[in-house]
C-alpha cells in the first residue's frame, strides 16, 4: 500500500507546468481577471479605499444622509454596549449551570461560534438585540446575508450592518447579486427546470468576472471583505484575488454542494496552492451540504490540520434549516453538534430556521425563497412581521444551541464587543 500511495505525490514539474499557464501573458483567463483588478488599482491602493470605507465614522455619516432612523438605532446600540447592558459569559454559564458552573473547566479551545443566517434586514437585527437584553440572551457571533446588494445599498441597510457588525464585534458575510439568478443561467427557473439545480446553482459564462467585479465595487465602497462563493471558478478567482494582496475573504455555500472528505481535500488543496507566504487563505469559511455526517468532519479536521488551516477554516455546519424549500424535515443536528464540539476545531453552529417543531406551528414557515424576493414586495404582501418573527426563531434556535453547549461543558463564541 505504501507504493501505491508514494503514486499520488505531485511532481514538481506538474507546478511548473501549472505557473507557466498562469505566468504566460497571452492566457486571457488571467489577463481578464488582471483587467478586471486594473478598473480599481494597485492591491495596495484597493485594501487602503476598502480601510477607508470601513471606517465607522465615515458609515455612520453616510447613513445619516440615507436613512437617519437606522443611525438613532446604531447610536442605541452602541450606547447598550458601553453600559454593559448585555450578559456575561460568566454570569450566562450561572444561569444555565447554577453554582457548578464556577468550578467547571470548559472546552475553549473548540468553541464554537454561534451563526444565523439569513439576516436579511437591518431592523430584525435590532429586534432581536432588545430580546436579548430583555431575557439575557446571546448575540449570535457570525451573521450571513442573503439580501440583494443594490436594494439594501439604496435603503441603507448595507452600510447600517457594517457598522452594527464592528459595534457589536461580529463577522459577517453578504452574498453577491451575480450568483446566476437574474435571467442569466437558463437552469433556474421554477419546477418546468428542476433537473438544471443538478448541475449547481452557476455563475455561467462571464459572470464569474461580473462577481470579481462586484465584490471589488463593495470592497472598496463599503469595506465588505466577506462574501458568499458557490461555483469553482469564484473560488479560484477569490484565491487569486487573496494572493496577489488584495485583503478579501469568503465562504462556501452550501449550494456548493460539497458532502464528502474529497470534495473538501480538493477545495483545500486548491486553498494551499494559492496561500500566501505567511500561509494564509481567503477561504475563511467552508460551508458543508446539510447531508453530511459527524465522521466527514472528523476525517477532513485531519488534514485541514495538517495543511496548516485549522485556525483559518471554519466549518460551517447547519443546525437547524428553513423549514421550506431547501431539506426534508424534520431538520436539526443540535445533537450532532454536540457530539463532536469537544475534539473538531474551529467549527460554527449555522441556524437557518427555528427548530422544526416550532416553525411547523408558524402560519409562515420559514422559506428558503423569502431570500429572493424584493422588500417592497413583503411589505406590500404583509409578510414583512411573519419574516420578523421567523428571524427570532432562529435567534431562539440559536440560542438553544449555545444553551445546550454549556450544559455540556462546551465553549461558544457570541458577539465578543457585547458578551464580555
């Protein structure tokens, strides 16, 4: 067996002949991607516009020019942290352990970051702060978007979660609007198309340089250094974006599909080719299929290691789902979690959904589909409340979660500006 395995290494000469492809100047996959670069400037003077648009104040002064009622609510929260208005991570582990929880040792090198998805609308987000203050709830640590960009840039929802994301010391990640859904990629359609979702979601033809693009217009107009990626060719790109400097991450969605230890030693092995000196990927997230089991994690945490990554890479794990359209229920792998919180690094517990028993009583489920429709569309639908209370399901979720963790003896990771 040893002989057979000495077969797989890869010779030198196979790198060489891969960067003289991407070293030759007449290769128009590359040259299209560096005219692409060329539009915005240097790596150095792209990551200098994107610190720039980051910056709090300067968010804060242009929201006020936009929408001043999300700056009165930014202006709340901020004055809710510096009064310490939020529970302790000790006085939370009190409430769940009682007395125990002082003399208990906890699993913190394996905390798990406490995720919710999709936080569509700034507003929710503020809902969900004042029942956590309320009830001495945890805010969750990571929040993936899913909202169309334009729309949330003209309503001032976009440059209102950066900043609440730096108030209350949360990552986040937006999803880019050329992800293949606006006419483009003939696949998706309604049920007359389904056997099309087979091959991927897609960014077809040139819409992989149409999200290099946008990603580099959000980078350095808002500072968003966190998106979603679900095709191949966005990930090579975002690899290339990252290794020649330009400061972005991303994370795979689910819709990547990817349910097995090699699909993930393929993405990874992708990841260390492109690394950058200091062995660093832009691939911060690697969002796994709902299918898998504990033991894929398990098998691909050993060379996630062993590639230098297990800081780096999380594994974004779903515990709950919307309870339409995307898994059949009943949903939820709490339990898996915490199987394997104790001895797996670096892994963040993703709610999409309330847990299923309590969707299934909503008079509106939550929907995978409630992604992709237009605000003024659920306003005027009068579902805007039914999607309010389906965010604070899955904040409730999430919360059990964390809950459940603690009981066990397992560290999580909340909003770090807030829960000290």
């Amino acid at each position: 067996m040893d002989d057979l395995r000495s077969k797989l290494a890869i010779p030198v000469e196979r790198l060489n002949e891969i960067n003289q492809v991407l070293l030759n100047p007449d290769v128009q996959v590359v040259n299209d991607f560096l005219n692409v670069i060329e539009k915005y400037g240097t790596p150095e003077e792209i990551n200098k516009k994107a610190k720039k648009a980051r910056d709090l104040t300067s968010l804060m002064q242009r929201l006020e020019k936009i929408n001043p009622s999300h700056v009165n609510d930014l202006q709340w929260l901020i004055e809710q942290k510096e009064k310490k208005a939020f529970i302790s991570i000790a006085d939370y582990r009190r409430k769940v352990l009682g007395d125990k929880a002082d003399s208990m040792k906890f699993t913190d090198d394996f905390a798990v970051t406490l995720e919710i998805s999709g936080a569509q609308y700034f507003p929710y987000v503020i809902n969900i702060t004042k029942q956590a203050i309320e009830r001495g709830m945890l805010m969750p640590g990571r929040f993936i978007r899913v909202r169309k960009m334009k729309e949330q840039e003209s309503d001032g929802d976009l440059l209102a979660f950066a900043a609440a994301m730096q108030i209350i010391g949360a990552s986040y990640v937006e999803t880019l609007d050329t992800k293949g859904t606006d006419g483009s990629n003939i696949h998706l359609g309604g049920p007359e198309t389904i056997t099309g979702y087979f091959g991927g979601v897609g960014q077809p033809n040139d819409h992989a340089l149409m999200w290099l693009d946008e990603f580099l217009y959000y980078y350095t107009n808002y500072g968003v250094y966190q998106v979603l990626n679900i095709n191949p060719g966005t990930v090579l790109l975002g690899y290339f974006l990252h290794r020649i400097g330009v400061d972005i991450e991303f994370k795979i969605s689910v819709y990547m599909g990817n349910d097995n230890p090699y699909a993930a030693l393929w993405t990874l092995i992708g990841a260390k080719l492109f690394s950058r000196e200091d062995g660093t990927t832009p691939l911060i997230g690697f969002n796994w299929s709902n299918s898998i089991n504990n033991e894929t994690m398990e098998i691909t945490a050993q060379f996630r290691k062993d590639l230098g990554f297990e800081d780096i890479i999380r594994y974004e794990h779903h515990i709950t789902e919307t309870y339409k359209s995307i898994v059949i229920q009943p949903y939820n792998k709490r339990d898996e979690l915490i199987e394997i919180a104790d001895h797996v690094a670096n892994i963040s517990a993703k709610h999409e959904g309330a847990d299923p028993e309590i969707d299934k009583t909503r008079k509106h489920p939550s929907d995978i589909l409630d992604y992709f429709r237009d605000k003024e569309e659920i306003i005027n639908s009068g579902d805007w409340d039914a999607l309010a209370l389906n965010f604070l399901d899955k904040f409730n979720a999430l919360n059990k979660t964390a809950w459940a963790l603690t009981e066990n003896g397992l560290s999580f990771i909340a909003a770090q500006n807030l829960h000290k």
